[in-house]
C-alpha cells in the first residue's frame, strides 16, 4: 500500500514543523507549502490524499485555495487549521467542501482521530464508486442496457446459450433489441471471429431471395456476369442472422427447411453441391403461432428454428430501463453533435414513464435523439419530446390492433407525402420493417 500523502498549507513555520513532526511519527508522507500559490503549484504534479490548509494567510486565503484545490481534485479531503477567533470561516469552509477543521494549537489525540475518520470515509466513498461502477457494469451486455429482472434474464440466456451453437428464434415487438440480442450470442460464442452475416427477409424482394441467399454462377441469369457468393456462403464459419423470418415466402421456407436440415445447397445455375458450416439465429415481431395457424408459416420449419426462444420484453413491460436508456442515448448523441446538453429533467422522465413506447427502444431512441437536436438549454424537457402529442388522439374501442396499426400508418405515411424514411422514423421501425407492413396491410399511395 502506497503511503497517505498529507499537504500542510500554513504561512508559520512553526505550525508546519510540528504538525509535519507528529503526522510523519504516525508513517503518513509529508509535504510543507508556505502559501497558497506554492500549495497549488505542488498539487498540479502530485495527488495528495489529505490537505491541511491555514485560513488566514499571506496573500491567497485558505477560502480561495479550498475552491481551488477541490476544482482541480474533487477527492482530496481539506482540513482547515483555524484559530478560536476564525471558527465561523472555518464552518463557511466546510460547507464549500472542506471535511473537517483543526483548532491551533492541535491536540495530538484530536489529529489521530480525525485522520482515521478520513481515510474511513475515503475508504467508504471509494467502496461506494466500485459499487455504482459494478451497477453499471452489471446494467449492460455488450451494447444492450438494461437492469431490469426481464432484461436480466436476457442476459443470462444470452451467456447460457451462446456457447451452445443452437439455433436462436428471436421474437418481440419492433425495436425491442432482437438485432442486437443476435449480434451479443455471436459475439459471446466460439464463432466470435467468424462472420455475422445479416438476411433481412423482410427487405430482400421475393425474386432476388434466391440468389441473395445461395449465390449465382456466371451465366445463370441475364444479369449474372460474375459467380457470386450467396449470404449462406458467406456465413460459413460464423453465425447467419435470419431477420424478420416471418416475412420468407411459402416457397422459400421449403428450401430453408432443407437446408437447415443438411447444410447443403447448389448456387443459382449451378450443379455443384456447396456445403457450408454456420449458426442460424432468427428474429421475427410477428407471432408465428398466428401465423402458422393461418398457414402462412410451416409449422416444420417454426421448430427447426425454435430449438431456443427468446422473447424480448416490450419496453412498456420494464419502464425501469427508460431511465438509463434515455441517458445512455442522451450521452451518445450530445457526444456525436456536440451539443451542450446534458440532463433530462424530472417532468421529462416522468412523462417518458408515462408513456407506452409502441416503437419500443427504437421509439425512446429517435426521441431522444430529436429532443437533442430541437432542445436549446443543457437539460431535455417535457416539450423536446415528441411523445405527449403522440398519444392517439382518436381511439377507436371497436378496432383490432392491426385495423389500429394500419390505420396509424396511413397516416403517417400521408401526413409525410410517402417519405418511407421519415415515416419510419417516426413510427419508431426500421424502414424494412415498414415496406414489409406496408405489404402486409396492402396499403397503397
Ligand atoms: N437494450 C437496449 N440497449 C441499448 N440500445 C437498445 C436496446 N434495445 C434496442 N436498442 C436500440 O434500439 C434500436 C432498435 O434495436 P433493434 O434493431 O435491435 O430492434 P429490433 O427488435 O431488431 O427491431 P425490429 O423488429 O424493428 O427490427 C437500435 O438502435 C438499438 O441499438
Ligand atoms: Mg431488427
């Protein structure tokens, strides 16, 4: 253990001899400064854990190089030595930070005390910031972040099952981290230094799946000048990210039925089998049971991928997390605009606790996002968020969800002349997400 290092500020010689005397007798390392500027010259080149600090002085006062000193280092405790006479000063200081004060001349036993009770604070405060690190550490997997029990245990399945190499289906709401689910079992399995190849099923148009999928030689196709390598290809080695996996048509569930079965597979025009080695992880914001029922999804197929589920909790389900997501992003976009702006305030927070999220994380995330941009001060109020006149103003107690869903999307998709990208962002999806939905409720221009 290093020793406590001890600055004594004091303009009497005689004060900084004794005082040195008996705290060097005790084992502390002690240092004398006999002015305020020649205290704060010392402090820039070496941390000092304990400050005694004359208040009345030549020159600087004890007052001003207190401020000083605990701008510079926030940890360093200060001691005020004070004569009976200047006790009101010394309480002053103590509530600009200083710990305690030392009434000259010292009792030796009085300085014996004092110093055990600061390095038990020290000891208590340094104990505290371990703890709150390890909170924080403890509220977050990779880029995901969330202390909540729902998000724990996302956590611990994450930590479980990404050794194992088993095929992951992924299923929640939009914008619930089902992307960032898949990336942390990658990142967390052997195949960390394989590929992570993404197949957004529901971006990729029905025609060109195939070929997306297993690749092409040259010639099979007007179009195809180059042999090219298909995503299952790609993957070998490493994980394949099967997103939005109720989005596959009939027909290609057959061949990635087969496939997922034998690993096997030919490119578009090719006549030599390709074998290729990867995980499959799936995610899907549509409930396949539903769909399987209505014959949309083979029932084979839903197994073959099911082998773990993982449900991720809508963000309405754990408003615990929205503090510390709000933040997390609150943090990233000052960082990434360098904006001023630095806190949400309570009225802020609470309206966010109020809300329902439909968009999820994503939602929280474009909020935050905006409110960085619009907001003018240094603190994210109520009025930044776009969320209070969200709300539905119009809701309709006879309609199914869906109905609700279409109808919310015709409007915004109107209300923004078809700017898909802008819509997307403000219904809170990803922009495939929103083709796909377009095409599923048949909403046209
Ligand atoms: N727990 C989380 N911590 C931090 N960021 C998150 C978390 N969950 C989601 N996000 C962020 O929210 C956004 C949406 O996440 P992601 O794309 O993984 O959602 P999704 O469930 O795949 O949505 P969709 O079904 O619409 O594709 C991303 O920008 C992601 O970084
Ligand atoms: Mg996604």
């Amino acid at each position: 253990m290093d020793r406590i290092k001890i600055l004594i500020v004091d303009d009497e010689l005689i004060m900084r001899e004794s005082l040195g005397a008996w705290l060097e007798r005790d084992g502390y390392a002690v240092t004398t400064a006999e002015s305020g500027e020649s205290a704060l010259a010392l402090l820039k080149d070496t941390l000092f854990d304990i400050v005694f600090l004359d208040i009345k002085m030549e020159g600087m006062s004890g007052l001003e190089v207190l401020e000083q000193v605990k701008q510079s280092d926030p940890e360093v405790e200060v001691v005020m030595i004070t004569a009976y006479g200047s006790i009101s000063t010394a309480i002053e200081a103590m509530k600009k930070g200083a710990f305690d004060y030392l009434l000259k001349p010292f009792d030796p036993d009085a300085l014996g005390v004092l110093i055990d009770r600061i390095i038990s604070h020290r000891r208590q405060t340094r104990e505290n910031q371990f703890l709150r690190q390890q909170a924080r550490e403890h509220a977050r997997f990779e880029s995901l972040i969330g202390q909540s029990a729902p998000m724990q245990q996302v956590f611990s399945l994450i930590r479980d099952v990404a050794p194992t190499g088993s095929t992951v289906l992924i299923s929640g709401e939009t914008g619930t981290g089902k992307g960032l689910v898949a990336k942390a079992i990658h990142t967390h399995s052997d195949r960390c230094e394989g590929p992570f190849v993404v197949v957004n099923c529901g971006a990729i148009p029905e025609h060109l799946m195939e070929s997306e999928l297993f690749g092409y030689e040259k010639g099979a196709f007007t179009d195809a000048k180059e042999t090219k390598k298909g995503r299952l290809e790609l993957a070998h080695g490493g994980t394949l990210f099967l997103d939005e996996i109720g989005e596959i048509s009939m027909r290609m569930q057959i061949d990635l039925l087969r496939i997922l079965e034998d690993r096997i597979f030919y490119r578009v025009g090719g006549t030599r089998p390709i074998e290729a080695e990867f995980r499959v992880i799936a995610a899907t914001n549509r409930d396949l049971g539903e769909a399987i029922r209505q014959r949309r999804f083979r029932e084979d197929l839903y197994y073959r991928l099911n082998v773990v589920a993982f449900k991720m909790p809508p963000l309405r389900e754990r408003k615990e997390d929205i503090p510390l997501l709000a933040d997390h992003f609150l943090q990233q976009f000052a960082r990434e605009t360098n904006r001023a702006v630095n806190r949400i305030s309570r009225a802020a927070i609470d309206e966010m606790m109020l809300y329902e999220w439909p968009g999820n994380v994503r939602e929280l995330e474009n909020a935050i996002e905006r409110a960085v941009v619009v907001g003018k001060g240094t603190s994210i109020e109520p009025h930044d968020l776009p969320i209070s006149s969200a709300v539905c103003a119009e809701v309709a107690a006879d309609k199914s969800l869906a109905e609700m869903e279409r109808m919310h999307i015709v409007a915004v998709l109107s209300e923004n002349a078809w700017n898909i990208a802008r819509s997307a962002r403000i219904l809170g999806i990803d922009r495939s997400t929103l083709y796909s939905k377009i095409k599923r409720y048949q909403i046209r221009k």
